[in-house]
C-alpha cells in the first residue's frame, strides 16, 4: 500500500511517499481504508519532531474510513463500519491500524470529509470552551488565527455560547471569513503596533476574562497584557514556534493570571469521554452550530504541499489528504 513515512525530522520535503507492507490488526486492534486524514499542525510538530515520535513513522494524527478487518478480542467495532478517530498517528495512508477502543462510529449523516475535517479541532474546540475555560454567556474572548480551521470553530462556538469574539488575522480577506464566523471585531496583526492595546481599546478599556492562544511565540506577550486580573491564558498549539521559558511571577505581577497548556488526549482519556465529546461536535455539525469548512485537498504524493500551505498561512478553514486520489479527482470532476 501506499504511504508518506518520515524517516528523519525536518522540514515539510522530509515526507516522503513510499510503499510498504499493509499491517495486519492484531489483539484490539482494526484495520480501517483510510478515505480522508485532516491535516493538522500536530502532525507538524511531529514532523519537526518537537512532539518525539520513534523514526520511521507515517504521520497524520485525524482520519476516516472504513473497517475492514478486525483483531482478536475486538467488540467496538466491525468490518464494514463507518469510523473515525484522532490522536494516533498514521493517517497519511491507503490503509491504518488502530486501537478498536479509540474509533468513533460514524453517524450515517457525517460523511468521511465531514469526520477527518472536524473530530480533531471540534473535540479541541469543544474541551477549551466547556473544560479549559468554560465560555458563559456575556464573556468577550480573544482568539488569535480566528480565521485558521481551529480559529473558525472556537469563533462559531463562542459565539453559539453567547459570548463575543474579538479575533487577529493577517489579512482583510481572513478577517471577512472570522466575522463571517461570528467575530464582533477583528484586528489585522499587522496592522497595529500594541495588540493587547487594541484589545483593550475594543472592550471598553478593561482586559478579557480569557485568551485562546493556538499561535504560540508571536502572540504570548500580547496575550498576557490582554488578560484583567484573573484572567485565563489557554495555549493550545505553538503555530509561530514555542513559548521560550519565562519566570512564573509574571503571571503575579500581570494580576494573579493563570496559564493552561491543555491536551487533547487528557481529554478523551477514556473512551466514554471520547464519545460523548464526538457525538456533541456531530450534534453540533448536524444543527450548524459548527459549519466545516474544507478549503484544500491533497493526494498522498502532494502531503508535503499541504504542510507548506498550512505553516505559510497561505489557508483558512481545513485540509485534507486523500489516499484515493481518483476518488478526489472524481469528487472534484462531479462538483465542478
């Protein structure tokens, strides 16, 4: 079958397209025909390795599909059914194994695109504004890349929550696509020389009860100065590089500030936690709460393509590789 392996960490030329033995499932395990993996910057931080994963590795870390084999000992799932999962690599692949515990059935309404387009950044999305910080109603909430595919939900469902978003994007077309989300105001990062001014200046002079922060390096300073006393800082990815160490007092001297530097994973531990959060995006999706965007798609062969769109900012919304590319071909054929 074919696949895109890593073989030494790098930048996006390290993925290469190769072709290996299909795997077989073993005990617990599931062997599932991959149909869409969503592309994420976890998978490029797995790829620079500053997430470690032992080389060679087949990245991607969000895909759907379809079951077609199972292991000993396996009772989630059977062959034939329609799932979905996150958090374990592999996804860059005609074919994956996976733990049967970790797969998510499909309702019949969500398609393949829908599920690898939504269950990584939905379920991200739907543990920071119920767990992470928990957004109520009347909350003014800062997110930064509000136009990026995690931008654009944490938007949709801050707003859904009844709180109001002011977002940053680079561009005047970005900022159109976050209030078209929702945003109450967007700030052009480049435009303005002190963010957290700004951000001031549009709540009414007084700091925000919390931060969304998936950019990391750029934006932390700005992020902290934007916060009132209390406040909360969640950092949830690293998209410009990784926050250098700083002395914990500044979160003191910046008003008994508090940062999170949350997970997925500890927060779909077990499985019951992961459905209950599938089935809430699924719900969400089905009563457009959340509206999916798929803005890009990429054949295996073009992995690496997609890794330089989605770090050069050149996207909004999601991107997706599919293994079948006379599928997408064909998919693309009958929607023009």
């Amino acid at each position: 079958m074919r696949a895109i392996q890593v073989y030494e960490v790098g930048g996006p030329e390290v993925l290469q397209e190769v072709t290996v033995d299909q795997p077989r499932p073993g005990p617990g395990e599931a062997l599932v025909e991959v149909a869409a993996s969503g592309v994420n910057f976890l998978d490029v931080y797995h790829r620079e390795g500053r997430y470690s994963l032992p080389l060679p590795f087949t990245p991607g870390a969000e895909g759907a599909g379809t079951v077609l084999e199972v292991g000993p000992g396996v009772a989630d799932v059977a062959v034939g059914d329609r799932v979905g999962w996150v958090e374990i690599p592999g996804t860059y692949a005609e074919r994956a194994v996976v733990d049967s515990s970790r797969l998510v059935p499909l309702p019949d309404d969500i398609g393949f695109e829908t599920a690898a387009a939504v269950l990584l950044q939905g379920m991200t999305a739907h543990y920071l504004v119920k767990d992470a910080y928990p957004v109520q109603g009347g909350d003014t909430v800062l997110v930064h890349a509000a136009a990026g595919g995690m931008g654009l939900l944490l938007t949709q469902l801050i707003t859904h929550l009844g709180g109001r978003v002011i977002g940053t994007t680079s561009t005047t077309a970005k900022a159109e696509l976050a209030k078209r989300a929702g945003a109450a105001e967007v700030i052009l990062s480049s435009a303005v020389d002190d963010l957290a001014a700004e951000v001031r200046r549009l709540n009414g002079g007084q700091g925000l009860p919390v931060v969304f922060d998936g950019v990391g390096a750029h934006t932390f300073d700005a992020s902290l100065a934007s916060l009132r006393t209390r406040g909360h800082l969640v950092l949830f990815g690293a998209a410009s590089g990784a926050v250098p160490p700083f002395d914990p007092i500044r979160l003191a001297h910046g008003g008994s500030l508090t940062l999170i530097r949350p997970s997925l994973d500890h927060f779909i531990a077990d499985r019951s936690e992961l459905l209950r959060r599938a089935a809430d995006v699924f719900e969400w999706v089905r009563s457009k709460a959340l509206e999916v965007t798929v803005t890009g798609r990429y054949a295996l062969s073009e992995a690496a393509q997609a890794h330089s769109d989605l770090e050069a900012r050149r996207t909004t919304g999601k991107l997706l590789v599919i293994p079948d590319a006379a599928a997408m071909g064909r998919r693309e054929e009958t929607q023009s």
